[in-house]
C-alpha cells in the first residue's frame, strides 16, 4: 500500500512514523516533507499548496491512501480534488474546512446551535470595531477571520490595546486577507484542554486529552507561538468533564455541521475553556494540532491507518480507538528569537538512540548532516507510566540534543503536575 502524507512539520512526522507500524504499507512519500521526515518517508519537493501538483503525482504514482494535514491544503481544497481522482484521503473536504478556515462562520455556528462559546462580536469596517472596544469589557479577544498560522489571536489587555490589534489586524494587513473582518470576543478564564477527535461525520471517538504551552517564555510568558510544548493526558479534563463535553459539544457540533450541508470528516480540533460557567470553545481546528499530535500519537494503541480508513468509509463506530493509560511529553527545542525572527542553518547533534522519540519540524538536510530551517525545530518526546517521569525524562533526551541556537522552555508540564498535587 502507498500512502501519501501532505505537510512538512513535526505533526506530520508523527503521523508517518504512526502510519509506519501498519504492516500492509510498502511506501510513505511526504509533500513536501523535511530533512528529519527524509529518514522515514520519501520526500517529494511539491508544496502542500500546490494542489495540481500534490494530485497530479499521486496519480502519476498510484497512492492508494493521502492525509492531508496541514491547514491551507484543505481550505484550498486537495481532498476535493484527490477524491476527483478516485484517491481515498483523510481530512475533510473545503466546505467543511471552513469550520477553521473562518472564524466568523465557527462563532456563528456556536451561536446559531447553541453550542458554548465566548460571546462576540463580528466586524469588516474598523471604524466601528474601534467604537466598539471603547466600551467592550477588557481583556478582550481580538481574531483575524481567516487562517494565519496559528497566531492569528491577539489578548488585548487594555483598550489601547485592543485598538492597537484592530489596526494591525485590518489597517496593516499583519494577516493579510485573513484580517478583512475580525472577531471581537469574551475574554474566558480557566485551565485549557486541547481535545482532538476522530469523526466520520456520524460518529465522534475523542483521543486523550493535552495541555499546550503556547507561550515563547517560562511561565507562560512572552509572544504566542505555534506551541512550545505539550503534555497528555490532562489532568483538568475529568470523565465529567469529558462527559459533559461530549454531549454538549462534540456531537452537537458534529450534527450541526451535517444540517448546514457540510458533513465533516477527518480530525476535530476542540480548543475548550474550562470557564467557571462550564466548559466553552476557543476555536476549532479541523486538523491533528501541533504539537498536541506528538503526545496523542504515541498513546495510541490502535492503528493510525486503520482508523483513519475507517473515518474515511464511514465505519468509525465498528471501530477500536484505544489509547494507553500512560503519559506523554513533548519538549519542543527552537531557534532562539522565535517566533519573530531567528538564524537557521546550524548543525544538529541528535543521537541516533533518541530518533524513535524526536519529532522534526524544522530541519534540512546538507549530505550526511541535518541543519535547523525553522522556527520550530524539534519535538522530543517521552512516554511513561507516570506524568512527572515522562517529564523528566523528555528533559532528559533534551539534554542530549545541540544546535548552536537552541531555546526551549523549562516548565513544560509543570502547571499539569501541579493540579495533580493539588487533587
């Protein structure tokens, strides 16, 4: 069996190394992939963007089987056009990407079907949302519309602030496109839950639960980022909790999108708030998030592509989603100066014991050498019976991994160890 994987960062060489244990696969390529990803699939040089040509190969060389990961791939709409062709893909089609692909469309399917979110307000002229923010509550939440890599949130603590963001957002163009209307909402306070979600667009099987740590610095401190680590399961996210979140949640959102016609299929990304009100969305994606991906996957006891398969057939709910009782963590080692600006091109030291556990985001190859090409570098991850040594021990592999300008945060699952002394 030949599978096609599109993407080129750490979530996607997750997901292959996952797809690797299948027995029936002969073949993995990556589109576009990346030096790390190299070792274990074939790398094609097609950007994930490209949707001609992403098609054009995968028909040229008979791929049974694509998942497409990344976000800008399925809003333009490559599982479309690869199932056009007769090729079986996972992720969902445009019209249901556009529960991420436009916050707009996301808040107002909450409102419209009662499903728990941040109360908003949406707005395409600046005039208005700056007289509007004179007199929002603050903080308050400021979110370019369309995609932006992932950073396309501002917290405005203060109305000088707030009025700052909407200026960069739609005069300055900071997201392009994205920032032609924005989402003005409810600052939400509470522990964060990352929850991701198989779906066939009948039936919704969770995966376990993750904390990302989003912020550059220690502590929570410094600019957003893409995610500077993860840890699973999360200790906040109680069966309760869970429960209540499924029913109040997952489902309604699943059936909601099947009245509006745009039945989806693939992964369901729940970003929630644990508010004092209950359990609220932040946002959806409708992707594996990254890099929650490199903690979910290794807990994973059932096969990756079988359920894939499943999701794609329609038959998720004949079949088994098991995940380990154990806990992950995924350290992720950056280039100093992310995520504005940063230098690439040094030379990774990464022991060849530690590559089953290093997820690589950032990197290419030069001959028998890897060199850092990005922000985000590399995911170390551990998994253990115990949260506090899967931390440690992630740490640990750290350690013995070197780039000239490596930054990486300290305190990955220390908020998660906490609550758990708390409880």
């Amino acid at each position: 069996m030949k599978v096609l994987v599109v993407g080129s960062g750490g979530r996607e060489h997750a997901i292959i190394k996952k797809i690797k244990e299948n027995s029936s696969v002969e073949k993995i390529y990556a589109c576009p992939g990346n030096g790390g990803i190299a070792r274990d699939a074939e790398c094609v040089q097609i950007s994930a963007t490209d949707i001609d040509g992403i098609t054009a190969f995968a028909v040229e060389n008979r791929i049974d089987y694509c998942v497409v990961a990344p976000d800008d791939p399925l809003v333009l709409g490559l599982v479309d056009a690869l199932e056009e062709k007769g090729i079986s893909c996972f992720g969902p089609r445009k019209n249901a990407a556009i529960i991420e692909g436009s916050k707009v469309f996301s808040k107002n399917l909450m409102k419209k079907y009662g499903i728990p979110t941040a109360k908003y307000e949406v707005f395409n002229d600046i005039e208005k949302a700056l007289e509007y923010v004179k007199t929002a509550p603050v903080p308050t939440v400021i979110k370019a519309d369309g995609l932006a890599l992932g950073k396309g949130v501002i917290i405005a603590g203060t109305r000088e602030d707030a009025e700052d963001a909407i200026l960069s957002i739609m005069k300055e163009k900071k997201f392009g496109k994205s920032g032609d209307n924005i989402v003005i909402e409810e600052f939400l306070t509470g522990p964060e839950v990352t929850v991701l979600a198989f779906t066939d667009g009948k039936t919704v099987k969770p995966m376990v639960a993750s904390m990302d740590h989003k912020r550059a610095g220690d502590y929570d401190t410094g600019l957003n980022t893409g995610g500077m680590g993860t840890i699973a399961p999360n200790p906040y996210y109680t069966k309760e909790i869970a429960a209540e979140c499924f029913e109040k949640i997952f489902i309604p959102t699943i059936n909601a999108m099947n009245k509006e016609g745009r039945t989806f299929k693939g992964c369901l990304y729940f970003g929630l708030m644990l508010t004092p009100d209950g359990p609220k969305v932040i946002e959806y994606n409708w992707r594996f998030g990254d890099p929650e991906t490199q903690v979910v996957l290794p807990l994973l006891k059932s096969d990756l592509l079988t359920v894939m398969q499943s999701v794609t057939d329609g038959t998720l709910s004949e079949t088994e989603v098991e995940f380990s009782d154990k806990s992950a963590c995924c350290v992720i080692m950056a280039s100093e100066g992310y995520p504005v600006s940063y230098e690439k091109g040094y030379e990774i030291t990464l022991p060849d014991d530690l590559l089953p556990d290093v997820y690589v985001a950032g990197a290419k190859k030069d001959g028998d050498r890897l060199l850092t090409n990005g922000g985000r570098v590399l995911g170390v991850t551990a998994v253990e019976a115990d949260m506090g040594d899967a931390v440690k021990a992630a740490y640990s592999k750290v350690d013995r991994i070197s780039f000239a300008n490596a930054y990486y945060r300290h305190d990955i699952g220390a908020k998660a160890l906490a609550c758990r002394e708390v409880k």
